[in-house]
C-alpha cells in the first residue's frame, strides 16, 4: 500500500470510530503530503561587469485605486468563513497548515522550493472546499507581518471568488492572458485587510484552458512574484478531475494544497488527483470538514516522492513516513 493510501486508511479509521460528520461542520484536520525534492543545484556564481550605461530605474506600475472591502460577517452568512464559534479553532488549524508553506516557499530552515511562492488551492472535485480554504488560507497568510499575500480567482468558469468579492465584472487573470500589453499590477486590487489583494478571475472564454496552459501565463505568474519576495500568490482553482485548467495551472505553480473532503472525496479520486499533478511539486493533502468528534489539530505527515507514493516501496521509518503529529494551534 502506497504512504498515500496509508494515509488515507488512517484518516478513514479514525473516522470510523466516529458517528458521521454533518455537513455544516466547519471543522479541518490537515494532512500535509510534502513530495520529497533534491536540495536545488547551487546557482553558479556570475560576476557582473560594470554597467556601461547608468541604469534608469523602471517606474512602478500603476495601481488600482479601487479598494475592496472584506466583509467578514458577508463572507461567514455564505458559509465561506467559518462561524464564530468555530473561528477560534480553524484559525489555529490553518495556521498549522501555512507554516510549511511558508517554510518551503521562503526557504526558512528548509531548501526553498522553486516557485514555492506559488501556491495552487486543488481538490478532486467540486464542492470539496477548494474556496473555503483559498479564502481562509489567504486570511491567514495576511496576519504575517513580513508577508502579503494575492488570491488569484483561476476558478475563471465559475468564478466564485471575484463573485463573492463583487469583482466578477472586473478585468482579471483571462484578460491578461489574451492581452499582452496589461500590466497584471494594474490588475490586483487591494483590500481593506493589510496585505491581502485580489486577483479577478476575469471574462471567462472558451480558451480558457489553452491560454491557461500557455507561456503567457508562465510569464504572469512570474511577473505576479518577480517584484516582491515576500509576496504569496494563491491559486483558487477548479477542480482536476473534472477540467483541464487545473493541469494547466499546476505547470506554474511551485506548492500545491490538495483539499479532501472528509468522508465525501472518495480516495480513488484523492489518488487520481495527485497522479495528474506536474512532478516535481510539494504536495500536501488538507482534509476538510472533518467530524467534531476527529480530534481537531491532529494530522498525518510523511514525506516522500510522488512516484514512490504509489509504487509503495517507500520505507515508513522513523524519519519520513506517516508521522502522527499533535498540531500546536
Ligand atoms: N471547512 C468548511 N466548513 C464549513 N463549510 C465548508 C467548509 N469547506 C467548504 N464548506 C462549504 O462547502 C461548500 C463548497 O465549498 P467550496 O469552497 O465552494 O468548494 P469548491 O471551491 O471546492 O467547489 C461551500 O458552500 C462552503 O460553504
Ligand atoms: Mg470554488
């Protein structure tokens, strides 16, 4: 059995010690699946000759002035935050969830990883929470001080975000991609909760996954991250199994968060899923909407390489396997 279905097997049983979940629970245990990396190579040391012209520096780009307001009791009366009840303890959750991210995509007391600030939000299938944790992530990332964060609806079909947003009619990520000459900058606006801005999904066209799938993506989403090192681009996107944009997507992208709905993704398509997704990427399963009774905070940790995952020959030794962990919250 593969550490992948280990895992899975092991969220399962927990589960079956549990009356069934309901529906409405705001609940999350994480599972973090990190695809192990080789260190990357050191770069080689260039020495640079003297500037034979002075350099004039390039003018910032233009802004939005446009300022959207984030309606937190709006974004919790759509079941997109959590109840004040619960907020507590899904904040603590998600911050359990972004630590490795940012860890991996900074490079801090880890290898960094290549365009690890590039974070795509994935699940199997509709409806598993793929927004819910986009917006929750991204919220919790915008508490970092040293930190901002752009959540970028590339859910363009249905665009969920932007709608939920009001930014539905905005230009955004597929007018980018069909013209070169905007400047993604002028695109991204900024919210009333420091740090966070937003990235339109745009008009969405047929094409959608072919221009997602083109380098002029690559090319924005670069430009999105080339600026600012501090800055974390989240991916809201639409589910793998059902469309191509997510393939397309996962191209550009260093980290991916794979949502699984407790008790409803079936790990057929969990399984699935991951084998569709670019090598070379770290992956880590969040599973949401878990029971009350599943202890929240606990989460099942292994580290290895995707191909090994299902070959199931990857040793579940001290240091790597599936590692039960208490999450500090
Ligand atoms: N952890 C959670 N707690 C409570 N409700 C949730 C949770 N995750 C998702 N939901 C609800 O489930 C529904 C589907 O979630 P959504 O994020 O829109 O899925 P996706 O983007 O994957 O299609 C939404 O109505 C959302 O309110
Ligand atoms: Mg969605």
């Amino acid at each position: 059995m593969s550490l992948v279905e280990r895992a899975l097997k092991k969220i399962q049983e927990s589960r079956s010690q549990v009356p069934p979940a309901h529906a409405s629970q705001a609940s999350l245990n994480t599972v973090p699946l990190q695809a192990q990396r080789p260190a990357p190579a050191p770069q080689p040391t260039v020495t640079h000759a003297a500037p034979i012209v002075t350099a004039v520096p390039t003018p910032e780009p233009a802004r939005p002035t446009r300022v959207i307001h984030i309606d937190r009791e709006a974004l919790r009366q759509s079941e997109l935050l959590p109840p004040l009840s619960q907020e507590r303890q899904l904040s603590g959750e998600y911050r359990q969830i972004k630590r490795p991210l940012i860890a991996n995509a900074l490079g801090r007391g880890v290898a960094k990883i290549p365009n690890g600030h590039r974070i795509m939000i994935a699940s199997a299938m509709p409806g598993d929470g793929k927004t819910f944790t986009s917006i929750n992530l991204a919220l919790s990332f915008a508490m970092e001080k040293d930190l901002s964060v752009v959540l970028v609806d590339a859910d363009v079909a249905k665009a969920h975000l932007s709608r939920t947003f009001g930014v539905h009619n905005e230009l955004g990520l597929m007018d980018l991609l069909r013209d070169e000459q905007l400047d993604v900058e002028s695109l991204i606006l900024p919210t009333d909760v420091p740090g966070l801005s937003i990235l339109p999904a745009g008009k969405a066209i047929d094409t959608a996954n072919e221009l997602l799938a083109s380098s002029r993506m690559e090319q924005i989403a670069n430009q999105i991250t080339v600026r600012y090192p501090n800055r974390i681009v989240l991916f809201d996107s639409p589910p793998l199994l059902i469309t191509q944009e997510a393939m397309a997507l996962s191209a550009v992208v260093g980290q991916i968060v794979m949502v699984v709905r407790a008790g409803v993704t079936p790990q057929s398509a969990v399984l699935d899923a991951i084998e569709l997704l670019g090598e070379g990427k770290s992956v880590g399963l969040v599973l949401n909407q878990t029971d009350e009774q599943v202890r929240p905070g606990y989460y099942y940790q292994y580290y290895g390489h995707k191909d090994n995952d299902r070959s199931g020959d990857t040793a579940e030794g001290d240091d790597g396997a599936l590692r039960r962990s208490v999450a500090d919250g």
